[in-house]
C-alpha cells in the first residue's frame, strides 16, 4: 500500500495519513474476493481427499470451500 500525507504527532495525539491506495498484487484489508466455479471445484475437492474419499458430503464440502475462499 502506497501512502499520502504524512503522520505527525503533535500534543501526544498522532495523526493518520491523509489517504491509503491499494498497489497492484497487495491485499486490502475488507476486500472480498468472490471465487469461481473452478477455485471452488478444486478446494472442494481437496476436502473431499482430506477426509479420505469419504462421500456424502458433497454440499458441505462446497459451501466450506465456498466460504473459505472468500476470506482470501
């Protein structure tokens, strides 16, 4: 992240910068990435093998997969 504007302390109290800009390939904190069909499939997937094949567990494995990407 790119800042502007400086911080200064003045009196004991500190001063945020005047404005934050998102660089390319770095995270913002708060944005939401929406996954697709694809990234969703493969963590499915992988849950899918980390429980050891196990099946019937198809919809929570998907909304798991599903809910874990979007934290990304």
């Amino acid at each position: 992240m790119n800042q502007t504007g400086r911080k200064t302390i003045k009196g004991g109290k500190v001063t945020a910068p005047m404005s934050v800009k998102a660089s390319k390939g770095v995270k913002v904190v708060g944005a939401k990435h929406e996954p697709t069909h694809d990234e969703i499939a493969v963590r499915s997937y992988e849950l899918f093998l980390g429980r050891g094949g196990e099946g019937g567990h198809h919809e929570e494995d998907w909304l798991r997969a599903e809910s874990e990407l979007r934290l990304i």
